[in-house]
C-alpha cells in the first residue's frame, strides 16, 4: 500500500485538523503560547553552552535564573536557584535588586513571580508555551460557578479556598478575593490547618490528588470526608446535601505527569527490584500513596535520596527528569522511574538550551523578550492569597 510521508494512506485528505491531530500543525485559537517570537539559536549548535555563559556575564548581577527541579540539565546548569514552586517563589520575591527574573518553569510561576517581584523588575519565560495542563484544568468561570453553587448549598461562607500553586493568576486571584490561601506540595498540611481555623470547609483547587492525600494521610481525615467536584456536571455532580457534609471539596483536576502512576506500577517495581522503597510525589493517586513506603514533595525526596544509605534501591514516582538527575548525583544507589514508560512533564521540557540562550541574548542586546505580566487588579488579590502562604507558619 502507498502511504504519505506521514504514514497515512495514499489519498488521504490531510485537513487542518487531522494534521494538528498528528502533531504537524498548530492551532493558535486553543493553545496557549505556540509561537515563540525571535530566531531561536539551532538546537545542535556546539557553541550554546558558551554563548549562554557569555550572555549570564554580561548581564551579571541584572539577571536572575530560576530553575525548577523538573527542568533539563542543560538548563538547571545555568539557574543562580534550583527549587520546587514554593521556594522559587520564595526566592522571586527575596531578590529586589534583579532587574530580570528568567523564570525556567512553567506559565503559573512566572505569574507568581510578576506578582511577587516588584514594578521595576521584568519576568521572562524563555518559552512561552511551557504551560500546565492541570493549572487550565481550572478556569475562572468554572471556580466562579463552583462557589455560587456552594453559595446555593448555604456553605460558602464556611469554605476557605486552598489552591495549589499549580493555578493561574486568575484562580489565585479568587483566593485572595475569598480569603483563601496558596499552597505548595512543600506546605499542604500547613496551609490545610490554617484553612480550618478560619472554617469548617476548605475547596481544595485544581488538584484533587494532593488535596485527598493531604486530608487523609496528614491530617487523619477519612475518604468519606472529601468529595470531588466535577466542574463539567450540573452542580459539580454533586447534591447540596453532599456538599453540606464534606470536609474537603476537591476540584476534578490532576497532574498528567503524576497521575499517570498507578498500585500496578508500584506492585510491579517491587517484583522486579527485590528490597526496593517506593518515594511517591502527593500529586500521585491515592491508591499509589498508600501502597508507597514515603510520600512527600520534590525537596522531600531530594534529601530523603541525600540521606539514604549506599546500597539502598529506590523508585520514584515524579518527574523524569528529576529522578534521572538524582540518579546521577547517587551513583552508589539504585535509582529508577517508578513507571515503566518513560514520560517528562511535555511542557515543562519545553524550556531547552535554545530557548534560555535566546532569551539572555535579547536581554544583553535591550529586548525583553516573551514578558509575563499579571492584569494589577487580579495581581493585587492573587498577591493576598500568595502573601498568605509565604507568612504560613
């Protein structure tokens, strides 16, 4: 049979939509960020470690690279910071004298970046299509339907909104409006203890892994404490009665990355690796959580991996760019993927040599190149929300 470059059958009709199907073409009404403006330097180029260097140089102490643990090698060699969401933030916010913050994450932490940093200070994303598919698991019009459905059940004004940082600007800023804070994987459980003793009820938002294994695990909640709201039924398909009932209402969201582990992968990884510890993010389902042997953030399982004795084996249930890099720092371990599938976040891999070079190198020439910045009206009531989880005890 006669097949098309693309491996489709001779005759095929190759329509703008079978070909954004297969890859091969973009659709700038429904994605975020698909051009990247400017000449990117060719991924092949031999001389991009030097160039990256010279333009790091040359700006010196006007710029500020922040790397988040999920990035390429390539580009965390280059980051003045290395961290999870909760620290970079942190960090963006701790360096006023920056004139640029080259944020080497994804969309939502450049926001809270802009947000935090002040108005002489621009944040950079050096690809603006490093997005998060759990963040847009939640939009605007989605939570502000949700919380007039709580309003209806009569238990809005008992519910505090807790949002991952993993939320755009937009769902940051209905927290701060509400009275709600941020939280991080770092800091669930303190900012779920400071939630209940403002109220009875908390909508945990877009991630309802996290939000579930932080109630039950950490706080002694019981499954039946939490529902989940489905932000594409009627009512979240969920009756008031159930609503009026919960302790924890979850919002139908997941990371694509971590929800992809499940009690097979773990039940597996044990078979084939005699003596093995399971280390699992608490963005993995519940079922994986509890059949692992320690849970925690991506800070908790760099130093869990730091203190672990030679010898030890372990798998790991995170990104794969991270446990391949603490794969290499151990050497006198057994270090592996908890998934037999191999699988980066997509988005967050977006960041590469490339684009970091182009970035710097329109900054050393005067262009501030793909600029994030947040509305101030929606900065002002995310930064309510945002200040509140820097102050959680």
């Amino acid at each position: 049979m006669t097949t098309t470059d693309l491996g489709l059958p001779a005759g095929v009709e190759l329509t703008p939509l079978a070909l954004l199907l297969l890859g091969k073409q973009a659709d700038p009404a429904s994605e975020r960020g698909v051009d990247c403006p400017g000449d990117l330097p060719a991924a092949s180029d031999a001389a991009l470690v030097e160039r990256a260097r010279a333009a790091k140089a040359a700006l010196g102490d006007r710029v500020f690279i922040l790397g988040h643990h999920y990035q390429r090698d390539e580009v965390i060699a280059f980051a003045d910071v290395t961290g999870d969401s909760f620290k970079l933030a942190q960090q963006a916010a701790a360096r006023p004298e920056a004139e640029f913050i080259v944020f080497c994450g994804v969309h939502f932490m450049a926001e809270s970046a802009d947000i935090l940093t002040g108005p002489g200070q621009a944040v950079v994303l050096p690809d603006l299509a490093a997005g998060c598919s759990m963040a847009d698991m939640a939009t605007f019009d989605q939570v502000e339907e949700c919380w007039a459905v709580l309003a209806d059940a009569g238990i809005a004004e008992r519910t505090v909104p807790v949002s991952y940082m993993n939320s755009s600007a937009a769902i940051k800023a209905f927290t701060g409006r509400h009275s709600g804070t941020i939280c991080t994987s770092s800091n669930a459980k303190r900012a779920l203890d400071w939630a209940f003793a403002q109220g009875d009820k908390v909508l945990f938002l877009p991630d309802q892994h996290l939000g579930r294994n932080t109630a039950v695990l950490e706080m002694g909640m019981s499954l039946d404490d939490c529902v989940l709201y489905d932000p594409h039924k009627p009512g979240g398909g969920l009756t008031p009665q159930q609503l009026r009932d919960a302790r924890m209402i979850l919002w139908k969201g997941h990371c694509s990355v971590h929800g992809r582990f499940t009690r097979a992968s773990v039940d597996d990884v044990r078979e084939r690796i005699p003596g093995v510890q399971v280390l699992a993010h608490p963005e993995c389902r519940h079922e994986v959580v509890t059949a692992a042997d320690l849970v925690g953030s991506t800070e908790f399982i760099i130093r869990t991996l730091e203190q672990a004795s030679a010898g030890s084996a372990w798998a790991i249930g995170t990104e794969l760019n991270l446990v391949k890099r603490l794969a290499a720092e151990h050497p006198d371990k057994t270090v592996t993927f908890l998934d037999k599938t191999v699988c980066y976040c997509s988005t967050m891999n977006r960041i590469d040599l490339p684009h970091l070079v182009w970035s710097l190198e329109q900054l050393v020439a005067g262009t501030v190149p793909n600029r994030i910045t947040v509305e101030p009206e929606t900065a002002r009531h995310a930064r309510v929300a945002l200040d509140q989880m820097l102050a959680l005890p």
